[in-house]
C-alpha cells in the first residue's frame, strides 16, 4: 500500500531517490482519489514493480508542496527520479497511470543487474515472505505453514511469489545462502525458513522480531 507523506521534509526525502518514485497527490473527499489509490495500491504489490516507491499525500495539508508542483486538482500523479518530475498524469485515468509506470519502469529496469532487482524485492516491506504461491493461494505445505504461522501471530508482511520469476527464485537461493523456500525476511535481513521460524514462535521471539 502507498506509503502516506505527512510533511514537506518526508515528501522531499521520498522523491529525493534515484529510483522511480509515484506519488498520488489526493484529497479524501474526492471519490477519485480513491479509485487511484486502488489502482496504485495494486501495482506496489506486483513483483515487476518492486523497485518502485509508491506515496500518497494529502494536498491540502501540503500545499506549499502542491503549489510548487502545479497541482490545480486531485487526483494527481507525479512521478519522480532524483527530485526531479519525469511524468505527470491529471485526474484518474487508470490507463494512462498503468502506461506511464510501465514506461518508466521499463526505461530503468532493462538490464538492472540481479542483485539489485534482488535487494529491492527484499527490502519492498519490513516483512518480506518469498514463498510458492502467495498468502491467499500458499502452493506448498510449507509455505502454508509459514503463512499460519505469521497470521497467528498478527505480522504485517507482503509475500513474493517464486513461481512466477525462475530467475528470482534461483538467484535468491545464492544471495541469501539459503537454498529452500519460503524464507522470511525483516528489515531486509534474512530470519530463515520455516523450521527457525517455528523455533522462534516456539520461544516466544517471533512476534517481536516482526514488530517492525
């Protein structure tokens, strides 16, 4: 989900990267807004995105930022590199959102070496489970158990599905020196596979280490 920008300073950090940076410019009372948080919401969490930062921020609580941007009307998208705007898309039209990321995405992402498309896939939500299948649809035992296991426990994660990208799926294997799935990750560090995870529940650690 769109991380929420509360004030100028975190607006200027966010959009400050190197990476691609999306950024909903929005208002709660306009029905819009909510259709491209939705839209927005559901390509933060493709794996084709990973390396993508998506925000939201209210433009009347920051408008010197609106108005430093041009923002006549919400919803609108700016899409950021290096503090600097590359694209722009006024109103909700999710055709030209879904156009635009992509194109953007694609002029960056081509030839991205694997570690880095492989720190970003890590580092998408403090919580990261890389797993067969996802957490509606596990597409293992022991994936499903991990997924019982972190539901049981309240954690806030995302999941990658390993299925879908080979190249993910054998490149982690040696990134993290960990050759079974699912593995779990905090903060961008490994925790382990499913039988440290269970240890950690049986000890009562887990749900501290992914208080995050």
């Amino acid at each position: 989900m769109p991380g929420l920008l509360p004030d100028p300073a975190a607006f200027a950090s966010a959009t400050s990267s190197g990476a691609l940076s999306v950024v909903h410019f929005a208002a709660d009372w306009a029905e819009q807004c909510a259709q491209v948080n939705d839209v927005l919401d559901t390509y933060s969490k493709r794996p084709e995105y990973a390396s993508i930062k998506f925000y939201k921020c209210q433009a009347e609580d920051l408008s010197e930022v609106s108005l430093k941007f041009k923002i006549e009307a919400v919803p609108t998208v700016l899409l950021f590199r290096s503090g600097k705007i590359v694209d722009r898309i006024d109103g909700a039209d999710p055709a030209k959102i879904a156009d635009k990321i992509k194109a953007h995405c694609n002029s960056k992402t081509e030839g991205v070496p694997l570690e880095q498309r492989l720190k970003a896939l890590i580092n998408r939500a403090p919580v990261m489970l890389f797993m067969k299948g996802d957490r509606e649809t596990p597409r293992c035992g022991f994936s499903r158990q991990m997924i019982q296991i972190l539901n049981d426990v309240g954690a806030d994660y995302e999941t990658f599905d390993i299925l879908t990208d080979e190249e993910v799926r054998q490149g982690l294997k040696t990134y993290s020196d960990w050759p079974t799935y699912p593995q779990l990750y905090v903060k961008g560090e490994l925790v382990g596979g499913l039988d440290i995870v269970k240890e950690m529940q049986a000890g009562g650690e887990l749900a501290a280490a992914l208080k995050v």
